[in-house]
C-alpha cells in the first residue's frame, strides 16, 4: 500500500485531540464596568472593574455565567481549545474529502 501523506496528516490531527479534553463551549467575556456606588473609584473612571463572563447556549436557552477572577485565565484557554477543536476538525473533514475524491476518481 502506498503511504498517503493525508491519511497520515488526519492520522496526526485525531492524536492531537486528546489535548482537548477540557475544552469548555461560548465565548468567554471580560468587561470593565463601573460598580455604580458614588464614593467607589470606578464612578469617576480612574480604575474600572473587571468582570468575567461564559456566554453560551445552554438547555436551549443563551445564557451568561459568572466566572471568578481567579479562574478567568484557565476558562479563557479551555474555551480557546473549543476554537482550536474545530480547526482541527474542519481540517479532518477537508482531508476526508481529498481522501473520497480521489476514491471517486479510481473507480
């Protein structure tokens, strides 16, 4: 059998997912917002707040969820591997459809 550089491509490229397993769905949210307390520093704009949000579809519905500072960075790269999981997967599917037309053309 003659080595296909595709087969071998997709081959890599499925080993790769295994990395993202604690991929998290949405879009992560960081927003700098005033508190609305008259005496806080934020109310004249020297120093606004932060605030970290998961925005998805959730049980149907599109929902916005809280997340601590503290765990802002970590969600942001587990969303960021659901970004890079459907490269790879679009990439997957591309090298199938090589892989089927060329099939196609053989028979």
């Amino acid at each position: 059998m003659a080595f296909d550089p595709d087969l071998a491509r997709r081959g890599r490229l499925v080993r790769s997912l295994s990395a993202l397993r604690e991929m998290l769905p949405g879009s992560f949210v960081e927003r700098r917002r005033q508190c609305g307390k008259p005496t806080c520093r934020c109310a004249e704009g020297q120093q606004l707040h932060h605030e970290f949000l998961l925005s998805l579809r959730f049980e149907g519905k599109p929902r916005t969820f809280h997340v601590p500072a503290a765990m802002a960075e970590s969600v942001r790269q587990r969303v960021e591997l659901r970004h890079r999981f459907r490269q790879i997967a679009d990439r997957i599917c591309e090298l199938n459809l090589r892989r089927f037309l060329r099939q196609k053309e053989k028979s």
